[in-house]
C-alpha cells in the first residue's frame, strides 16, 4: 500500500476547508439557520430516544413499563446521561440562537416544558433502585453551567489569572524558552562559522 502524496493530503485539507464557515463569504443568519436545523434534528432524536428507551419496556410482571434496557446497569447509565447531556446542550444552543427573537418568549417555555416532559418520560420508564436522578440532573446542568463560567472568565477578564495557573500556561513558555535558546545557539553557530571562514581567508 502507498504512502498519501502531497497533492492527496492537500485534497483532503482543502475538501474540509471548503464546507467551514467562512466570515467574509457567509452570512451570520444563514449559519445560524444551519444551526438551528441541526440542534433540532438532535433534540428530536434524544428526545424520542428518552421517551422509547433502546428495547423498549416490560409488558407484564413487576417491571411493567420498566425500560427492559435497564436490566444492563452501567450501558443504561452512559445512555442516559449521555441522551441527557445530548440534549440539554441542543436547548442551550436553540435558546441561544433565537434569544431576542420574535415570541423567544415562548421558545424558552416551549424548550422548558420539553426538558420536563423528558425528565418526567425517563422518571417513569427507568427502575428507581437502578439509577441515581441525581447524575442525570448534573448531566443536564453542565452546558448551561460551563456557558456561565466561560462568560464570567470573559466578563471579570478572568483569562489572564486562568492562564497563569493553567499547565498548558508552562508548557507555552517552556517551549518558547527553548525556541529562543535554540535561536541564539543557532546564531552563535553562524558567527563561529563566520570567524572560522575570515581566519582561513
């Protein structure tokens, strides 16, 4: 099997280059439709999926009406937490696009009301002694709960003290301190060379 070529690997950047949004070509509203179009594709999916758990549930016996997926602990947990984090991040986005639309208003409550007819559906179809509400409800909290943090390190310029304290902060300038260090050897290199040349001339 051969090695991708040059030209090949330029393909592929440029085909994914070619469908990023671009500023100077592309219009705010047309990507905020796109946006829209797809955080409701994937709230109708999760929310459906909540609501018909994967194998439906039990017809007859002590678990009538039980999620029949629940029998297998640790999957139905990523599940739902995974369906629930799916989702709360599709209403965070859609409340984000249309805030300051006409009849916003109405979308916040129509989303809220969703988020309850989701944690009511999923409250009746999943065993109580099987799951912990409590990590779905954190699940669901985190994109509103990372958005409000990130605008508060934006608003108090909080960016500067992040940085200081972050790893990565440390890692930046150890790698830059090197590049400098390598920079100067490198000169130091050249003006040997330089000597050596003018001695032998």
């Amino acid at each position: 099997m051969s090695r991708p070529t040059e030209a090949d690997t330029k393909r592929s950047a440029s085909w994914f280059t070619t469908f990023q949004y671009n500023e100077s070509t592309d219009k705010p509203g047309d990507a905020r439709n796109v946006l829209l179009v797809v955080v409701a594709l994937i709230a109708a999916v999760t929310f459906q999926a909540g609501v018909n758990p994967p194998g439906g549930v039990w017809q007859e016996g002590d678990h009538a009406g039980r999620a029949i997926y629940a029998s297998q602990q640790f999957a139905f947990y990523v599940f739902l937490i995974s369906n629930t984090l799916a989702l709360s991040s599709c209403i965070l986005v859609i409340t984000s696009l249309t805030y300051r639309f006409p009849f916003h208003f109405e979308i916040w409550v129509a989303t809220a009301s969703m988020m309850i007819t989701y944690a009511s559906a999923v409250f009746a179809v999943t065993p109580h002694e099987i799951v912990r509400f409590r990590y779905l409800l954190i699940a669901a909290s985190v994109p509103f709960l990372m958005r409000c943090l990130g605008y508060f390190i934006k608003k108090y310029r909080l960016g500067d003290f992040v940085k200081k304290h972050c790893l990565g902060y440390f890692f930046e300038k150890y790698r830059v301190v090197e590049s400098k260090s390598q920079v100067e050897s490198q000169e130091e290199g050249g003006e040997k060379n330089g000597q050596a040349g003018d001695e032998q001339v």
